[in-house]
C-alpha cells in the first residue's frame, strides 16, 4: 500500500521511506541524515502510517519545539486527505494547548496550578473533554477546533495517548522525566541533532535567589516554620556561594526539608481563598527530587547578588536518552545536520543503519566556491586586537565582492564585538545582540553579523519570493562552545567511555552541526549557489576537515582571503550569467 501523498517521490525519498518502513517493522536503529528542503518528513511519515495501518503497531514522531510540530502535521493531514484514517494524537505542553490566551501569559508552574484550579472548582468551561472527530489540517487549526468544541485540547489529547497508533509530540512525551512505556513501539526523533541540548534542557532545574525567598516567606506566612528556618538556610548557601557548588553541600541543605505536607496545606488554604494556588515551595521540591534522583547532576550559582541563581545540570545527556530509549523497538532519528559518525560515538551505538546524504551529494559541485584562510584563527590563545583586525579586513573584502547579502557567522559575541570595532560598513547591517533583523524587508545587498547557535545562523531563511537573498557566507573561526566548567565535566564523565573522543563528542560535534545549520543558510536546495569561506587555519586540520569533508573537499586553501579574490568575482560573474 502507497501512503506518499505526492505524485513522485524526489531524489532521495524513496530511499528513506523504504528504509524507514523496514526500520519500523523489523526494529532497530535507523539514523538518517538529509538535507533540509529534500522532503525526508513526507517520506518519514508516510512510511510510518504504511507500518501503521499494515501491523496496527504504535509509533511516535516527536520534535524539539511546538513549532517544529507542523510539518509532521501537516504531511499526515496530506496522507488523511486521501481518505486514509488513522488514530491520531498530537500534543504539546498544556499551556500551549491551553484554550485561555491569558493563562497563556502565566509562568508555567503558576499556569499549571491556575489550571487545576479551575478543573477542581469545576470553573473551565473546556473541562472535562468531549469527544469529538477532528478534520486535521494544522496544529493551530487542530487547537482551535477543539477549543470551539469546548473539549480542553491538552486533555483531549492525554486522555487517547495510550490508544492513538500514532503519536506527534514535541520531545517531553519520550524524554521527559515522567515514565512512558516504549515497549514495542517505535519513536522517531526530528532534529535529532539537538537531541543532547533538549535533553539538557529538560533535566535543568533553575532556582534563584528570588524563588527561595519567597518560598521563605510563604513558608512562614502559612505557620510552616521549621520548613522556613531550613529554606533560610538554603537562601544563605546561595548568597554566600558562586560558581561550582558541591552537589553533596547542596544535597546536605535540602536533604530533610520535607515539603509535601505544606505544599499540600498551602494549595489547599490558597484554593480556598480563591487565589492561584501556586507555592513557590513547588520548585524548591523540584530541586530535591533532582539532587535525590539517580540522574548524576552538575551544579553552579549563577550571576551575582539579587540575581543569582541555582542552576542543576544533567551530566550525561547521553545516558538519559539511552535509558529512555531502551525499550522502544525501533528508533528512527532524523535530521538535516546529523554528524552521524560523532553522533553514533557520542550515543554509544553499536549496530545501525544509515542514510547519510552528503553535502556535496544534493548540492551540486559547481554551484559553490569554498575558501578556507590559514592566515586567521579565534583560537583562544591566539585571540588578540592584531587577529580582529585582520579577520574585520577579510569580512570587509568578502561585503565588497559579495553581489547579495553576506551573512557572517562568529564563534560568539565575544568575537563578534571584537571584529565589529574595526568594521566600517557601507551596505545596510545588522549585528546579532544590537538589532532586530527585519527578515521581511531585506534589501538586495546587506550584511549580517550573527552568532553560531544564535537566532540568525539557524532556523531562518532569507529569502524573497522564493529567491536566496545571501550570496556569500562566512564562518569566522570554528564555533565550538566557549569552554566552561560544565562542559569539561561533561567531557570527564563520557572520558571512561569515549577515551581521547570525549573531547569531540562535546565540543566538536556543536561545532560541526553549528557550521552545517550557517552553510544551510545559504544553500537551501540544488538550485542554491553562492560562496562559502571558512575563516581559520583549523579548517585544514583532521578531525575538522574529515567531519566537514563533503562542503571542504575541492576548497580553495589560502594563506590570506585576497589570493582567492579573483576566484570569487569569476565565481560570482559566471553565477550571474548563469541566472541571467
Ligand atoms: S483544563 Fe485545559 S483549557 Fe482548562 S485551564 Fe487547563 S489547560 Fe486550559
């Protein structure tokens, strides 16, 4: 049975969603890396409602954001529209989900308990769900429908989690903290390349200093004065604290602060009195059960003075994915920028299969010129007024020769704001940190100074009527995360595991994915063309060019950027005669 909603499959997609329809059936471990734009969602999800429909077994398609949610949304509501039927669920968190906008507004543990308020008091007119049969188009579409119906989007979708075949969620549903039973199943994971940050993500717990104080005093308000005096004394460890903190000090403080039982009475006074509900008392629990859990945590205060903060940070990533993962029957991961051989290392898999669709595979050789500099690095030990001067010169030279928009990707802002200081631009600009880029009204020729992993290296397009407005993109230096105590402990603690790969599996595979999601800035598709520059000698060393081998293979290496420039104005007139 065909399930792919459009006529023809394009280059590529028959191949994954054969691959993953197998991966579905006989289990395992399936990783895919294509190219954004080559349609790999269509191809996934409909390989997905074949094994559905074929063996009623159950998967689940889960994305990082709710924003992330559409396109697998949107190629199901392709495949329904053929009169396919399918048991379906999607969800995301509940105060997205939420039919009151200014609920919307709330922090989420204020929402949360606003939220069982209403459902106690009987007072959400959304509550309990009705059952209702939803014509699926979008997400948007999906939460409006049910809100209308006055059935609450979010319960409506708990309540048929266990029963729907297939499951679209953003990642929280699998990796969350709350047990799900993967038995049999099969999950795929979207953007999996941020599998490790989302993950991170989820198990960081942040409390300030503001939080414990007004756990303090709310402890003392309600009568619960034991419970204060020993907040107090967690208040005191973070004002008198900074930087690393010893997780067993920390564990000392909150070890006997039982709180159940005034979180219990201190809901319940505060329902009574018809107010929100929320204690602030509610994270502080959430601290502790993080310090007792079996997750091996890093811990640090933050910021200085009124504001700081206890941040708790999962240690290895990894292992909580595994952990999550472990029963699922198969896992498919996918992704437009998966360094699948450091991924593969980093999550300690063994037996797998792959598609691995190069760069220079969906990307036509002669469509790009790419340039790599020896003659500059922001190395660390090397960073100095001399090195930015020198990197402003090339980005200067680079905007000069450059026919469209030139987008510069920097290491971090610290970079940036070196390199910025000796840069005079003509063309309109945006530097990332002091400007609103308003993607909508780009001229035909301008500039962006962005920061790796920032708002305008990945995730956006810039583009006009279908057009690639950039034409030159440039990464300055190599955009591995800045060092800092956190990292290096997660370095020592895959170092048993990993040896000497530890290092890259933390810091270079950031790197890598950060020069993949720059370069698809530019190159969207086949028909994308442009120049790529690679501003650091680093480029040239091993482990870099290996894991960049598909863009960097046939570069250009330089000494200094002006070698090459009569090489980038033949490349950009023979362009231009091309698109003529
Ligand atoms: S039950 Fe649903 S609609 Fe009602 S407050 Fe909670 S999330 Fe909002």
């Amino acid at each position: 049975m065909e399930l792919f909603p459009y006529e023809e499959f394009r280059p590529y997609q028959r191949e994954i969603y054969e691959k993953t329809y197998t991966t579905l059936l006989t289990g395992g471990t399936l990783l895919i890396n294509a190219p954004t734009g080559l349609g790999k969602t269509a191809a996934v999800i409909s390989a997905a409602a074949k094994y559905i429909l074929e063996t009623g077994g159950v998967v689940h398609y889960t994305v990082r954001t709710r924003t992330e949610l559409e396109p697998p949304v949107r190629e199901l509501a392709n495949i329904m529209r053929r009169g396919v039927e399918l048991d379906y669920v999607v969800i995301k968190s509940r105060q997205d989900m939420c039919c009151y906008q200014q609920l919307k507004k709330l922090d989420y543990l204020e929402f949360l308990a606003e939220c069982n308020l209403l459902k106690s008091m009987d007072k959400c007119v959304y509550y309990p769900p009705r059952d209702v049969s939803i014509p699926l188009k979008n997400v948007s579409a999906y939460i409006k429908f049910l809100c209308t119906a006055y059935s609450c989007p979010y319960e409506y979708a708990k309540a048929r989690l266990n029963r729907a075949k297939l499951i679209i969620s953003t990642y929280y549903y699998i990796l969350g903290r709350e047990h799900i039973d993967l038995k049999d199943r099969a999950v795929i994971i979207d953007e999996a390349h941020s599998i490790f940050d989302a993950v991170i993500h989820l198990y960081t717990v942040k409390v300030s200093e503001t939080d414990v104080k007004s756990a303090y005093r709310e402890a003392k308000k309600y009568g619960f004065l034991e419970e204060a005096s020993k907040i107090y004394a967690l208040l005191t460890f973070i004002r008198k604290m900074s930087g690393v903190v010893d997780l067993g000090d920390l564990l000392g403080i909150v070890e006997d602060l039982d709180l159940e039982n005034a979180i219990w009475e201190i809901i319940k006074k505060k329902t009574d009195e018809k107010i929100n509900p929320y204690t602030p008392l509610i994270l502080l629990r959430e601290l502790k059960n993080a310090l007792k859990s079996r997750i091996k945590y890093f811990s640090e205060i933050r910021g200085e003075d009124a504001t700081k903060v206890l941040v708790l940070q999962p240690l290895d990533p990894t292992s909580l994915v595994k952990e999550k993962l472990k029963e699922a029957k198969s896992v498919i991961y996918i992704s437009g920028t998966l360094p699948i051989s450091l991924f593969s290392t980093t999550l300690g898999l063994i037996k797998y299969s792959h598609i691995d669709i190069s760069f220079s595979e969906y990307i036509p050789r002669q469509n790009y010129l790419s340039i790599v500099d020896l003659g500059v690095t922001t190395k660390f030990t090397e960073r100095s007024e001399d090195m930015y001067v020198k990197i402003a010169q090339r980005i200067a030279d680079i905007i000069n020769i450059s026919p469209g928009g030139v987008l510069a990707v920097f290491p971090s802002y610290e970079v940036l704001k070196g390199v910025r200081k000796y840069l005079s631009i003509s063309i309109p600009h945006w530097y990332e940190g002091s400007q609103e880029v308003d993607l909508h009204n780009l001229p035909d020729r301008f500039f962006i100074g962005a920061v790796a992993r920032g708002r305008y290296a990945e995730g956006v397009e810039y583009v006009r009527d279908g057009k690639n407005l950039l034409s030159t993109v440039a990464v300055v230096g190599v955009p591995y995360p800045e060092p800092s105590p956190y990292l290096e402990k997660r370095v020592e603690s895959l170092r048993p595991r990993l040896g000497e790969k530890a290092w890259n599996s933390v810091y270079l595979y950031y790197a890598i994915i950060a020069v993949r999601q720059a370069i698809g800035r530019l190159f969207r598709g086949p028909g994308d063309r442009g120049v790529l520059i690679f501003l650091d000698r680093r480029y040239a060393e091993p482990d870099i060019w290996s894991s960049l081998s598909d863009i960097l293979s046939g570069s250009l290496i330089v000494n200094e950027l002006g070698e090459a420039k009569e090489n980038i104005i033949h490349f950009f007139t023979s362009v231009l005669k091309v698109a003529k």
